[in-house]
C-alpha cells in the first residue's frame, strides 16, 4: 500500500523531504521502506562516522549532505561563519556546544562526553540551506545534534514548523551540555504552538555507576560489558516523535494527508492512520483513501488476533495482584 501512494502524481511532483541532523551511524530504521521515493538531507559535522550517507545515498530518490555545523541563523551571510565545535571521545556525543562530563561523573558512560579536541568547523544555516534548495516544507523532521534539536527546528520558521508531519527530537533530561535544549522545553514549545500531538516518549540513559566502580568489578571488557547490560539505565535524555495533528485547512491537503497517512502506519499508530483516511474522505472523492482506511482496519485486526493487547492485560492482573 506504501508503494501505491507514493507511486502517485502528488509524489513525482513533490516527493516526500526528509531532514536528518546528527546523521550519524547508519541509515535511519523508519525510513527504508520509503526512502527510495524520498528527498533527504543530511548535516553531520563529525564525519569519523559518517560514511554510511555515501554507501547509503542509492537508497533514496535524491540526497544532500552537508559536512557542517548546522545552526539557526537564518541569513545567507552565516553560512560564511565558522564555530567551535567539540570532538569528543565517541563520535556520536560531538556537539556545537561544550560537552560537560564533570556534571554527569557518576553516569557509566561519562567517558564517551570527554572532549579531544576542538576544531573550527564552518557553520551552515539550516533555514538558509533548505531556501538555497528550494524546499518550501519539510515532512520529516529528525535531529539528534546533542543539545540544539529545539532551536533548529524553531529555525525552519513558523510556516515549515507547523506544515512538518513528523519531528523526532532527543533532547535531553539531564544537563551534560552547556545550554542545551531540554526535553521539558521541547515539551513546553509543542504545547504552545498546538500543531502536533506526542506519539512516543522513550526514556534513554545510563546506569547510574561511576566508571571507576565499573572497572572495580573487572578488567575484562567483555564481562565488564555484561556487568554493565546487567545494571538498571536511568533516564538521562529521551526519545521523542510527533505527528502533526491535521487540525488546520493548510496542512489538510490531499498530498499530505496520503503521506501523513504513510508515517503514521509507518510509525504503526493505526489508530491515528484510521482519523487520517475520514478527515481525507470528507474532504476528497479519490477511491484509494477506502483502501487506506481497509488496510488500517486489517493492520489493527491483524493486532487484535496476534494477542496484540496481552501485555496490557497482563498490567492489569499485575496490579490487581499488587505486582
């Protein structure tokens, strides 16, 4: 049914764009099944692991990547402009901002924030770039750039903000930049503007040991490795995605609805796939919207007698019991 949709005229004409910032690692999971009808852009400016975008690149309709610093400035004139930027101990943890591992020395992973060098990086505006591109909107929206998500995706400015039908953030809930952007702000922002709904919130961290306790336990890093899995995480930063909410005339057109539709399944919020196709079949005459809302109601059967609620009863005998 995804290939069907986005086989459409709407797509050849405007496929769908997806931004990805902090691009490191590999190709992001919820993406593939789209990615090949799909523009994407992406910003890393630690490239220490960045190859995949290249080995990667035959996987979507179009790809960008950009090997800068991505900031909010929305003047052509800051792409000219140069940033510290803080290489640190594993690529993944490299920000714009200064790491700060003396304010989280008795998490496990402490050492990974360690800085190893600063270097000056040219800096590339975000808004700037998508306007050099021609990219009036953005449908999703993905950021993991260690402490920035929430003042990049202010950048895209108010129109491309609310046309965005999937934002993931990972903001974090304890302070380990200086000035980072915090999950609760993420929180407080959404709320305020009202254009998207929280489809997930994942809880992410580290046991909450010192190294130097770790080590305690064993000099093999294998089974200090095993010590480690075996502690309880604490939450230190979070996962968050959200779905437009489709609640203004603007956002409800045919094609955003059809891919609106796409992410949502994608994302395997059936529920809200199933709202999609009757905002859309009150809306449009086109047939293919009884097959999407057919193929909902098949996906959310197929849950039912796949035990697919056993879980949640489970929770409730346990808390009856007072498990």
């Amino acid at each position: 049914m995804i290939d069907k949709i986005l086989s459409r005229p709407e797509f050849q004409a405007e496929p769908p764009v997806l931004v990805d910032i902090g691009a490191s690692g590999q190709l992001h999971a919820r993406w593939k099944t789209f990615a090949k009808y799909a523009v994407c852009i992406a910003f890393d400016a630690d490239d220490r692991d960045f190859g995949y975008v290249e080995s990667e690149s035959g996987h979507f309709r179009k790809l960008y990547t950009f090997n800068n610093i991505v900031t909010g400035p929305s003047s052509s004139e800051a792409d000219t402009e140069t940033a510290d930027f803080y290489l640190t101990a594993s690529p993944h943890c490299s920000s714009l901002l200064r790491p700060r591992p003396d304010l989280i020395q008795e998490y496990a992973f402490a050492p990974k924030f360690e800085p190893t060098k600063v270097v000056q990086l040219k800096t590339r505006s975000l808004r700037s770039t998508l306007d050099s591109l021609k990219i009036k909107q953005v449908d999703w929206f993905k950021t993991d750039s260690q402490g920035t998500d929430l003042r990049l995706f202010r950048n895209l400015g108010d129109e491309r903000t609310r046309q965005v039908l999937t934002a993931e953030f990972e903001p974090g809930i304890a302070s380990i930049y200086d000035g980072e952007d915090k999950l609760y702000q993420v929180l407080q922002f959404m709320e305020e503007t009202g254009s998207h709904w929280l489809a997930e919130l994942l809880p992410k961290g580290s046991p909450r040991i010192t190294p130097g306790l770790l080590d305690s336990f064993t000099s093999q890093p294998l089974l200090k490795k095993f010590v480690l899995f075996s502690l309880k995480n604490s939450a230190v930063w979070g996962e968050m995605t959200y779905l437009n909410r489709f609640a203004d005339d603007a956002t409800l057109t045919q094609r955003n609805l059809l891919l609106g539709w796409v992410f949502a399944t994608t994302l395997k919020q059936h529920g809200f796939a199933l709202i999609l196709t009757q905002k859309a079949k009150s809306r449009f005459p086109d047939p293919i919207f009884a097959d999407m809302e057919a193929y909902s109601r098949r996906r959310i059967w197929g849950r039912v007698f796949g035990l697919g609620f056993w879980p949640e009863v489970v929770k409730k005998f346990d808390k009856l019991l007072g498990r």
